[in-house]
C-alpha cells in the first residue's frame, strides 16, 4: 500500500519546480501523467551529459510518471486534457499566469467540470501582485528574493547557490498545499486552487535571516561560510583540505576548547557565552585560525568524534561513495528502457508502513501517449491512429 495510490495526477508541468512536486507524488503512490507539447520538456535538451538520448537533468525529477505528447494549438488536444482533467485528482502547471485560460483548461472552467480537482499553479511571482507576469527563472529569482546578497565571501560576488533551490523549495511547497487540499476535499468534496510563487517560496525560507532584518531593520551581511548568530560555526583549513565545525551552544565550546588544547578559552568572558563570541569573532576566529593548521583534517574529525557537529567539505562524488547514503538508499537504480540501469538520487521520504516506491523509469517523449488514451480516456485504436496522422498527438 502507498499513501497516494488512488490519487491521479495530471501533470502539465516542466523544467524543475512542477515536475519535482510531480514525482514526490508518484514517489508516494500517485499516478502521474506527465503532458508534453510536440516540442517536449525543455530539459531534455539540458545537457550534457546524456544518456540513452535523454538528458541527466530531466531524469533527476520525472520518474514514476507515464508520459504522453498532446498538442494544445489543436481542438482534439484541448479536448483530451479537459477529457483526463475530469478523471484527475490533482492537476499541476506552470505556464504564465492567464495562458491556460485561452485553451479552457484554467481552474474556473475545470472546476466546473470537476468540483473535486486539486488545481496547482507554480510560477515565478504568482498569480498576483505587480509582477504577475513576469517570468521567472530560478536564477533571477535568487537574486531577486535576497539570498543572493547573503550568499558569497563579505567582500566578493553575490552568489546563488549551486542547485535551483528556488524552484525545488517551490515544488516542495506544492506537495504541501496539494496533500493539506486532498486531506481538506475529504471533508467538503471540493478541490481547490493553489497558487505557489518561486519568489514566495525563496522570502518564506529567509527564515532568521529575514527575522533578523525584520526585528533590527538592517540589512543582513554575506558571513561566506561562517554564521550571523552562532560562533565558530564555519569552515576551517587544516593542513591538507577543509572542514565544518559548528559549535550551537556553550557546552559545545567547552568541549570543544578542550580538544583544540585551548580550555582557557572557554573561560574568557569575552567568549564564554555564544553572544559574547558573535561580539568578538574577529578576536576568535584568527586566534583558532593557526591551530586548526597544525593537524590534517582526519585528525581534526579522529579528534573531535561526536563531542560536537564537524564534518569534512565533500564532493558529490564522495558523498555518493559514502556507506550511509547506501544504508539510508538514497542512491537508486531503475531500469530504463534506452539506458539499462538508470542511477538516481533515492527519495528523503522515510515511511515505516506506507514506504515509497520506485515503479517507473522516466519516460521516453510520448513513450505512453497510447496507454493513456485508450485505457483512461476511452479511445479506440481507430481514433489514436486518426490524431497520431492528424498531429495533434505523439
């Protein structure tokens, strides 16, 4: 059993924010179908790498979803997406704000036909507000929302950061609202809209950074990779790479003064609470600067253990060599149909007795369009065969 596994999702969706919402749900159970134009998913051709013909960023975030072409500039197209919508659950998009309304395919007109319709739109600003429409890409997003400003070395370049956290906060949020409005059509029958913006999405996880800003009315500062309230809480060189420490509180740094053979510190009034060393960090990060200098950084975390948190600087490929991603399965393997064994990063989501699933490798363009309209919708053979010639599917 899965949590979602009577639940159809009408995917509509593409590049990284829906289509991420898209297989959290088939991840849990759904059944997703994921609605292509003739010209296909921007991301297949976001590349390299490829494999199979497909690009590595499009399957990061469309598995478990059937996938099927239908041209919306064509009456039958049209006609087969108010035709799924009715027997959908969830219907997810992001096109510009207003677009699907010219097509009869907006929350209004779908409502009608299906009262109980889960409707989600992601987009850049919202469905709202001046900059409605807008459009939006996670970059200028980022650096629009203000995590750019506090992102980067105090003296260097703004920086966004390395993946599109705006579009996958976004797409997360979707889940939320899509599941709290499943759980609400359990008691009055009805679907609902949702509007999910990227740029919501980035202001809603300034979280104390914005709270800071909002109790002092002063603009934040980029700290790189120290912290505006908690010291040390940053990176340090050791003699052979780079490190975390992230000391939270005052019994930390007593354990941690010990290990570096500075208990005095501890002692210092001017560091002997956490307040205190946010006050005088340019005192106490160049006195720690120097030791940490003195061991590799296999000696430092040998050392340190679980007295506090530290850890070493990564690459992707070392975590994934890791043995704890493999004991937590976050590292997958699908079989594809031009690919053969298809590695992918495994779901966060860990359920005891409703555990995710993996049930379908990420579709080929049109690989299901058949599928689908005879078994859901009703076609016969005849008719596919007609809209196939006619181009209004793939």
């Amino acid at each position: 059993m899965q949590p979602l596994q009577n639940i159809r999702v009408l995917d509509l969706s593409r590049v990284l924010a829906g289509p991420y919402c898209t297989m959290v749900l088939g991840d849990l159970g759904a059944e997703v179908i994921k609605v292509e134009p003739p010209e296909g998913d921007e991301t297949r051709g976001w590349g390299p790498p490829f494999a199979g013909g497909e690009s590595a960023y499009y399957l990061c975030v469309n598995r478990n979803k059937r996938g099927m072409v239908v041209n919306l500039k064509t009456e039958e197209g049209k006609n087969i997406l108010r035709g799924l919508a009715m027997q959908s659950d969830v219907l997810v998009e992001n096109f510009r704000p207003g677009t699907l309304k010219k097509f009869g395919l907006d929350f209004e007109t779908l409502h009608t036909l299906n009262p109980g319709l889960v409707y989600c739109s992601i987009s850049g600003f919202g469905q709202t507000g001046s900059l409605r429409d807008k459009p939006g890409y996670d970059f200028m997003i980022q650096a629009m929302g203000g995590i750019m400003s506090i992102t980067g070395e105090p003296d260097g370049e703004p920086m966004k950061v390395g993946v599109a956290v705006a579009d996958l906060f976004a797409g997360q949020n979707a889940v939320i609202s899509i599941l709290a409005a499943l759980q609400a059509r359990t008691f009055t029958g009805d679907g609902q809209y949702i509007d999910i913006a990227l740029f919501d999405s980035e202001l809603g996880w300034l979280a104390n950074v914005a709270s800071n800003f909002l109790i002092l009315g002063k603009n934040p500062r980029r700290y790189g990779n120290a912290h505006a309230n908690i010291v040390p809480y940053q990176s340090f060189q050791a003699s052979d790479g780079w490190f975390v420490v992230a000391v939270g509180n005052d019994k930390q740094f007593e354990s941690f003064c010990k290990v570096i053979c500075k208990p005095e510190l501890s002692a210092d009034e001017r560091f002997f609470t956490n307040s205190a060393r946010v006050q005088n960090r340019e005192i106490l990060i160049p006195i720690l600067t120097p030791i940490f200098l003195q061991r590799s950084v296999n000696d430092w975390l040998s050392l340190i253990g679980d007295q506090f948190p530290c850890g070493p600087i990564n690459t992707v490929e070392q975590v994934f060599s890791m043995q704890h991603v493999k004991e937590r399965e976050m590292l997958v393997e699908m079989e594809h149909p031009t690919i053969g064994a298809l590695p992918l990063v495994g779901s966060p989501l860990k359920m005891g007795d409703t555990p995710v699933s993996y049930r379908l490798p990420p579709p080929l363009m049109g690989e299901h369009t058949k599928e689908i309209l005879t078994k859901v919708l009703g076609f016969s053979a005849e008719k596919v065969t007609s809209l196939t010639e006619s181009g209004c599917i793939k």
